[in-house]
C-alpha cells in the first residue's frame, strides 16, 4: 500500500470529529458515508446497531469506525477516500447542523480545508521536484546515449584512418579516403562541415576551384586542407592553400599533414598570420586524439589560440 494515498493522523481526528457535527442525526452520519460510496460491508455493522440499538453508540463512534476502515484499505478504498475530504471541503450550508454545532462545524471544516491545501501544496512540491528530477535524469539518459553513439563513431573513425597506414601502394585513394575519414570526424564532434567544396565557372561550370573541406569554428569559416605525403609538406603544396585563404576576406586556414612541414613553411605561416589566422596540424595530433578521445574542439581552438595570441602556428599537442 502507499502511504502517501491514505489519511494522515492529522486528516483522521479532524474527520472524526467533523462529519458527525455536520450530522443531525446518527442515521444522517451512515448517509453521508453510504453517499461518498463506502463499500456496504464496512457500513453493514453500524448500520445495524443504529437501526436495533442507536443508544449504545454515538455519532463519534460511527464516525471513528468507518473512517479507520476506510483508512486501512489500499487502492480500492482510495476514491472513496478523496470523496469524503471533497464533501467536507466542500460543506457550506451549516444552516442543516444543530444550531449549537455551526460554529464549530465551521471552525473544523476551516481546519480540513488548511490541512488539505498544506498537503496539497506538499504533493505540488514533490510532483514539481519528481518532475526536475525525472528532466534530469532523462536529460542525463539523452547525454549518456549521445556520449556512447559518439564513442562508437570515434571508434569507427580510428579504425578507418588505421586502415590508411596499410596503404602505401596507394597514395591518390589513400589521401581521398583521409579526407572523409577526417571531414566525418569533425561531424562527430559537432563542427559544421561542407565537404570537398568545388567552386564551378559560372559560364562554364569548370571546376576552377577544390577544397578539401570547410569547417565552422566560433562562428568563423575555416578552410581545412588535408594532404597525406610521404615527404614534409613544401611550400609548393602550401601555395595553393594560402591562396585560397587570401581571396576570402574573413576566412581563416587549417593544414593536416602526414609528415610534418618544411622550416620554409613553417615560417611563411608565421609571417601569414599579421595577414590572417592559419595553424597547422599533424596527423600524429589527429591519432593520439582519437585514442585519447579527446575533444577537437578545444584542440582547434588551442591552436587557433596559439597562432593568434602566441604566434605559433605549429604548437604541437601531444598529450
């Protein structure tokens, strides 16, 4: 049985005390109980005394053992018991009492109806916590589902940009696949992806233009390049890059590389960034990445923040 669905001690005096004021008469006390649907098996033995022997018991005594049945029953006896607390509640026309009794009936209707609205703002309380924490906790079973499909795909990406490192023989399909190894990476960390960008002649529709990607970060349109050579990165592959970044006004510049970067590079992106905001990564950062599962976001934003604040348009993050 729930507790919480009976009467309280409280709720029981003041119904015992109540019901046979708002009474004329004994016969009145079983009418009222029989009227808000108590069962005729709790009502038959008072019912009885009344009707063969109505001196031996008071309308107290009526009172008192009806509602301690009523009180023991589970669920079955719970309609029975709102309907009784409404029809007192309710009660308005003390005019029927004993004209010795109506202010008293009034001063113990009074005191039902402050113990119920407490009890009802108790249950208001508690159903108003229930439901934060029942929020919480689904908003936590929400967080915890999108966290487990987000380890499952960073999962998936690992073993696919594994898979790339057995593909020396192969380095045009390998460089592709990196491409949408690492654009799906992003997607999984939430970053805004346009993959493999082409900027087509509006006469002709020639391919004038092709970028491996283009990220949005921080509100800022980022363009990503992703190049996977056996040799350091050159300035003849970075050229192209730089390029495309300086004919975009608010753009700025990611580069990946395999096998790291030439000094020369390395120094003309540090001279860039007066001009534009450019940072470079390794791919060894993108691997220990994943194994850490670590956020890319804030790795992104950690070099951004180092070649904007710090200059340094290779800081290395490792660990």
């Amino acid at each position: 049985m729930a507790d919480s669905f009976h009467y309280s001690s409280e709720i029981v005096q003041l119904l015992i005390d109540t019901i046979p004021v708002l009474c004329r008469s004994k016969r009145d006390v079983i009418l009222f109980f029989q009227g808000a649907g108590v069962e005729p098996a709790d009502l038959a033995e008072m019912a009885a005394i009344v009707r063969n022997n109505p001196n031996s018991i008071s309308k107290f005594d009526i009172s008192r053992d009806l509602i301690t049945k009523i009180n023991t029953r589970g669920d079955s006896g719970l309609k029975v018991r709102r309907e009784i607390i409404k029809r007192v509640v309710e009660f308005d026309n003390f005019e029927h009492c004993w004209e010795n009794d109506q202010y008293k009936a009034k001063g113990l209707v009074a005191s039902i109806r402050e113990a119920v609205n407490k009890k009802d703002s108790f249950t208001r309380m508690k159903q108003e916590r229930d439901a934060e924490r029942n929020e919480r906790v689904a908003k936590q079973q929400v967080e915890r589902s999108l966290a487990a499909q987000k380890r499952t795909k960073l999962e998936a990406i690992n073993q696919r940009l594994s898979t790339l490192f057995m593909m020396d023989d192969k380095p045009q399909e390998r460089g592709k696949l990196l491409e949408g190894v690492l654009n799906d990476l992003f997607k999984a960390y939430g970053i805004h992806v346009c993959e493999d960008f082409r900027r087509k002649d509006p006469d002709s529709a020639v391919v004038v233009e092709q970028i491996d990607g283009v990220i949005e970060l921080d509100g800022t349109i980022h363009l990503v390049e992703m190049k996977w050579l056996n040799s350091a990165i050159g300035m003849g592959e970075f050229s192209p890059h730089i390029s495309r970044l300086f004919i975009r006004s608010n753009a700025s510049g990611i580069f990946i590389a395999a096998n790291g970067y030439a000094s020369t590079v390395v120094s003309e992106c540090r001279n860039l960034l007066n001009q534009k905001t450019l940072f470079l990564c390794s791919l060894q950062e993108i691997v220990l990445l994943l194994h850490r599962q670590d956020d890319l976001v804030t790795f992104l934003k950690r070099k951004s923040q180092a070649a904007i604040v710090g200059k340094n348009p290779l800081l290395e993050i490792l660990s």
